[in-house]
C-alpha cells in the first residue's frame, strides 16, 4: 500500500484528485494539504510515498513544497500538477526529476503517472 499527499489550495482540485487515486487505487491512504507548511507537516507525520501538488499557492509554492520534500525523503516520487503549463515549468519541473500533469488533471494523466510509480516500485 502506497500513502498518496494531495497538496492544492484548491478544494475542488483535491477532491478530484482523490476521486481519480481512489477509483485507481483504493486501498492506497490519501492525505490532503491546502498548503506547503501544512503539507511538509503531513509528510513529517506519515510515511509518504507519492505527492501530487499544485504549483501556484499561497505561502509556499509547489516547487519548493518539491524540494523540501525530495530533501527530507529521498524515495517520494512527485508530480506538480498544475494549470500553469508553460515550457519553463515543465523545463523546472523535468530538471527536478519531478512529473508533469497539466490542469484540469483527468483520469487518463494522473493513470500514467500512478502506473510510473507502480513500475518504479517493482
């Protein structure tokens, strides 16, 4: 079992993001975070293997919640999962060894992006 941070100012963006893991995975534990502090503190809490976090948010954005998260714990496997999809954040993104998903995240690229890190696991 996989335990999945869901991180994302957005109520909605988490609530489907959660839908699409658990019709996809559901015995997998999914933990939300409407922040980067609140996030950092959950992955501090849980055992996270997988964070799918959005890049524009209040406070701290989504590529440092990335960083600090890869710094701390070496094995996550991350995807920014964002609307801002321009060449420069994809470039970031493939440069922090972190996966893309462009908004509005559907069932078919959050189901890459799981069936990724089930292969990265075996």
């Amino acid at each position: 079992m996989k335990t999945v941070l869901i991180v994302d100012d957005s109520r909605v963006a988490r609530l489907i993001l959660r839908k699409i893991l658990l019709s996809l995975r559901p015995d997998w534990a999914i933990h939300e975070a409407d922040g980067g502090k609140k996030a950092l503190a959950l992955a501090e809490e849980n055992s996270v293997d997988i964070a799918l976090i959005d890049q524009h948010m209040p406070g701290m954005e989504g590529f440092e919640v990335a960083e600090r998260l890869k710094d701390t714990y070496p094995g996550i496997l991350i995807s920014m999962v964002t609307a801002d999809i321009q060449e420069a954040m994809r470039k970031r993104a493939e440069e922090m060894d972190v996966h893309f998903i462009p908004k509005p995240a559907g069932e078919d690229t959050v189901s890459a992006f799981i069936e990724k890190v089930v292969e990265t696991a075996s």
